[in-house]
C-alpha cells in the first residue's frame, strides 16, 4: 500500500468517525429533548361547536398527540367516556376536551317515565331551562261555562327536566275546538321524569289548558307548594 492509499484509507477511517460523533450527537439532542418533554399521550379535540346541555358524541372530536406533561389533568384520553354525557357550558371548536365540561345526562330512576310536551318558547322557556334542572308546572284552564272564571293550577312541584329539544314552529289549536288553545308560534319540547300521576297530570294539560308554562326552581330550593297554593284564580286576590 502506497502513501496516497494510506491517506485515502485515514480520511475514510477520519469520515467515518465524523459521521458515528454527528450520529451519537444526534442522538444525545433526542434523548435531551425527550427528558425535557416526556412520553406522549393521545387527547381529543373538539371539530366542531357544541352547544350547551347538548348529548355528546364521538364524532364532534379528532385525536391529537401532544406530551403527557403539558396535558391538562383532567383532559378527557378515552373517547367511551363521552356516552351518555352532555356538555354542561358551550364547547367552541379546537377545545381540547375536558371532565369538568361535561355531565351524565339526567336519567330515570325505578318508577319514573320520560313524558314530553311542548311549552311555548316566549312564556314558558326563555332559554334557562335544561336537563337537570327542576320545575313546577302550571296549567291554566278555561272556566266551563261563560260566566266561570279562569283557573290557574299547580298541576306538578319539583318536576325534573331530562332533556330540551330544539325550536320548533307550533301551529295552533283547531279553532273549534272547546278550549282556547295555543297560538301560531314557537315552542321547545320539553321532556320530564315522572311518576304515574304527575305523567297524567301533564298529559292532560298539554291537552285541555290554555297555557302551560314552567316556573324555574333555584338549584337546592324547597320545590314544595302548600295545597291551598296550587290553585288559583283572579278572584283570590280580592
């Protein structure tokens, strides 16, 4: 072997040597890096809005990758905790999700059913009714004969609300029927859990007042009405 291919030899051995030190440098760069962030973990984005009090459902989100340590606590990292569940304020598109945003939906307990009627939007719901939250229930009816006066009754306390459905044009009452009935306009189904009687309660009105409306409970209230409560008419405040 001559000089000059000793030298080649050298220079190759030299590159060599270059390329395993970048090599391992990289390597060390790497390994810094992941001690300074850490391991992975999946998480899940929001596509689209959400409205509040509205049933959740695995394809409103998109998975992301982000680091273990910069998720939040109480970021949501498996998707089957969504079922069944409903946001409790409006979810904005490219949240990442979270427990505290959502809720379980209000379900039956044993010897309730779900009933739903439809309450005017103007007088009856304004916007501030949803699921979990309780009611009492008037009725007012029309008094038989035309010289009765108009009943208003407590017909349901602490009615729970487990779902409001969305906006939905009403059409009015036949006009020949017996009772006054609803106007043209706009109403919100709104669905309760029960019992029997108060189911039956409801049922009758939806059909025979004139107005249904729903009077809001604070949350923790007492939602009980004394029976010399329940009815009224205009007379009694004479």
């Amino acid at each position: 072997m001559n000089s000059r291919q000793r030298r080649g030899v050298i220079l190759l051995l030299l590159s060599v040597l270059c390329a395993i030190a970048a090599f391992v440098g990289v390597l060390s760069v790497i390994k810094n890096v992941e001690s300074k962030v850490g391991p992975e973990k999946t998480a899940y984005r929001l596509k689209t809005d959400v409205a509040a009090y509205k049933a959740l459902d695995p394809g409103q989100f998109e998975k992301v990758t982000m680091p273990q340590r910069w998720l939040p606590p109480t970021a949501v990292t498996d998707l089957d905790k969504v079922s069944g569940k409903i946001a409790v304020t409006p979810l904005k598109k490219g949240s990442l999700l979270q427990e505290d945003m959502i809720v379980e939906r209000p379900a039956l307990k044993a010897g309730q059913q779900e009933i739903a009627i439809m309450i005017d939007a103007a007088t009856g719901v304004a916007g501030k009714i949803n699921p979990g939250a309780r009611v009492n229930i008037y009725a007012t009816f029309e008094g038989k004969r035309p010289e009765d006066k108009p009943v208003s009754k407590v017909i349901v306390v602490g009615a729970q609300v487990i779902d409001v459905g969305k906006l939905t044009p009403l059409e009015a009452k036949d006009p020949g029927a017996t009772t006054t009935g609803r106007q043209a306009g706009e109403a919100v189904p709104i669905t309760f859990a029960l019992n029997t009687q108060d189911a039956q309660r409801v049922a009758y009105a939806e059909s025979f007042a004139s107005h249904v409306r729903l009077a809001l409970l604070a949350p923790g209230s007492a939602a009980g009405v004394p029976p010399g409560q329940r009815t009224y008419t205009l007379d009694g405040d004479k």
